[in-house]
C-alpha cells in the first residue's frame, strides 16, 4: 500500500543500495523537488552529500537568498552556491527557440555541477569520489519529455530531455515515480517546512523560458520587476493557495502603441498566466478577482518601463501548457 513511510523508507533504502560509500551532489533550485529530493538523500547518506545551488541570473526576484536562508535553515545540508549567471546569459545570447534555450540550460546546468564536483574533490581529496547527481525530477516530468528518449512529446524538462549525452554523473532520482501532490506529503512526512512544501512550483530553466524571445540581461530585469509585482498582490490579495503558479510572461519580440501622459509609448506585453491544477499535467486557467487583475495591471504598467500592456492567458493545458515555452 501506498504510504508516505512506505515510500520514504523504501527510497532511503533504494539510495543506500545505489550511492554505496560514494559520494553525491544535488542541485538545488528553491522548488519543492530539489528541496524534497535534497532532504530524502540526506537521510539515507548524510554528509556524503553536498547540495549544489547554481545561480543562473534567471531567477525570481529575492530567490537566492530565500533559498541559501530558508533550506539551509531547515536541514543544515552543506550548501555550495554557484554565481553562474554571466555564463548562462552568454551561453543563451542569440538564441530564440524554446527547445534550444532548454536545451543550453540543462546542458549549462551539468557543466557548474562537474565544475562544482572537481571542487568539492579538490577541498577533500583522499575522500570517497563524487559519482551521483541527484535530480528532484517527477513523473510528469520524465512523461513530457519523452521518457528521457532523447525526443521531447512536449518539452524537454531541463533534467529530463535537457541533459547533455556525455554526462558524467550517475543520477539519483528517488522521486521519479511520484506526483507533486505525493512528493509535498513525502516532504512533510521529511519535517520540512511549510514554506518550502507548500511552495509553487518554478520551472529549472527560471525566467529564461519566460520569455518569448531571446533573453538577455535588460530583460530578464524588466520581467524580475513585473513577477515580483504580481507576486506580491496574488499574496496580498490571499491566493497562494487557491492557485497553483502564476507565470508572468515577457514578450519580448512583441511592441504594441500606448499612450502615457500626454506622450505616445511603444512597449512590450506582459502575460500573466494563473492555473489551477491537481498535477501539472492539465490545468486550467484561474478565475482571478478582477481587483486584483486590475491593481497587478495598474502597478506593472505604472512601474516597469517599457511595459505598455499587461494581458491575461485564458487557455486551459491542453491545448495550452502552463508555460509558454
Ligand atoms: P508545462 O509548461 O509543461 O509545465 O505545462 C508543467 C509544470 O512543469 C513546470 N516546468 C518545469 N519544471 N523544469 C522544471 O523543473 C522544467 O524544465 C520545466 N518546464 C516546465 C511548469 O512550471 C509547470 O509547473
């Protein structure tokens, strides 16, 4: 039978048998499954594990630090944090399609994890080598990308369809049969706090698949701004819960006319998208207050420049996925 113990003490079990007296690092992203995945493998192997945080320039406003304080905080894992963000962005110049933006960042991923396993090797030498990498990766995840076929059905996860074919490293994925909904109770089951467990989820490759159109530094900035207002007034208004993740989505290949002051303005669209959903793999899009839709459209055109226009995605999955790339 399906229990939370169950599946805890099997995986600690599972991960035992497979890491043996080796050694394994974890990336970690500030999201629910790296957390989870992070703390299940500390259980089984305890300071053979260091947890690997890589700061690619594409995350959320305020994100960094709320992971190095909160996660830290509630495990005391080893935690090494990687400031990875002008190789990301370099790596990302030029580059407008959705599958190669995902493709580089899964790739870019792997390549600070074998930079930070020579580190960790270097600062311990005569020790266990790093062999493993774990990945909070889900079932959904595996499934919409091909069963890590090397062909996406419908985008290839950055841990998933994204990994590079010379990788290195033994993966370690204890969640890789469950569903978001199983991997917060396993992760409660953990002791972990509600702040992580009931976290939204957050794509691996951040902000940098939410924006249609090549990424770069000025924009991914402008979008922090956008999100963090639409973050803060879904929190305010009392809606964290009632939906399972907003996207805030810069076109940034798109201009439309406006008119601010007396003055005519040709800026970008900002896309807000509120589903509701069970497990990701269909969703529906979230009937919000319109005050609320209104105070985050006010704020955003008022207080980002260059956004003239904030528009609201009314697509359910399918035939829409909940990201726009
Ligand atoms: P889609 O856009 O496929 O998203 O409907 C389904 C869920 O997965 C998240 N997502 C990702 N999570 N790595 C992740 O860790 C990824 O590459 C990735 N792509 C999408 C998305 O935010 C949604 O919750």
């Amino acid at each position: 039978t399906w229990t939370t113990t169950n599946v805890v003490d099997e995986q600690i079990a599972l991960i035992r048998e497979q890491v043996g007296s080796s050694r394994a690092i974890c990336g970690l992203s500030g999201g629910v499954d790296s957390a989870v995945a992070a703390a299940l493998v500390q259980k089984a192997i305890g300071s053979q594990l260091t947890c690997v945080y890589v700061d690619h320039g594409l995350m959320r406003k305020g994100e960094t630090e709320q992971v190095e304080k909160d996660f830290v905080a509630a495990t005391g894992v080893e935690l090494k944090v990687v400031d990875a963000a002008d190789r990301f962005l370099a790596a990302l110049a030029g580059v407008s399609d959705p599958e190669q933006k995902r493709k580089i960042i899964g790739r870019e991923f792997i390549r600070v994890f074998e930079q930070a396993q020579a580190e960790i090797v270097a600062e311990a030498p005569g020790d266990q080598p790093v062999e493993f990498l774990v990945q909070g990766t889900l079932y959904p995840d595996v499934v919409e990308s091909g069963g890590g076929t090397g062909t996406a059905n419908i985008k290839s996860h950055h841990n998933v369809g994204g990994l590079p074919e010379d990788l290195e490293f033994r993966l370690v994925e204890p969640l890789r049969k469950l569903f978001k909904d199983e991997v917060r109770m396993v992760g409660q089951e953990l002791g972990l706090p509600e702040e992580i467990v009931q976290r939204q989820p957050f794509p691996g490759p951040g902000l940098g698949i939410r924006i249609v159109g090549e990424v770069t530094k000025e924009r991914l900035d402008l979008l922090r701004e956008a999100d963090a207002i639409a973050r803060e007034e879904l929190t305010a208004a009392g809606l964290d819960r009632d939906i399972w993740q907003c996207p805030v989505v810069l076109l940034a290949d798109v201009r439309s006319v406006g008119v601010q002051g007396d003055g005519r303005t040709y800026g970008h669209p900002i896309v807000l998208r509120p589903v509701s959903s069970e497990d990701a793999m269909t969703a529906d899009w979230s009937r919000l207050p319109y005050e609320v839709l209104a105070k985050i459209s006010t704020r955003i055109t008022n207080e980002v420049a260059d956004v003239n226009r904030v528009v609201l995605d009314v697509t359910s999955k399918p035939p829409g996925t909940i990201e726009w790339e």
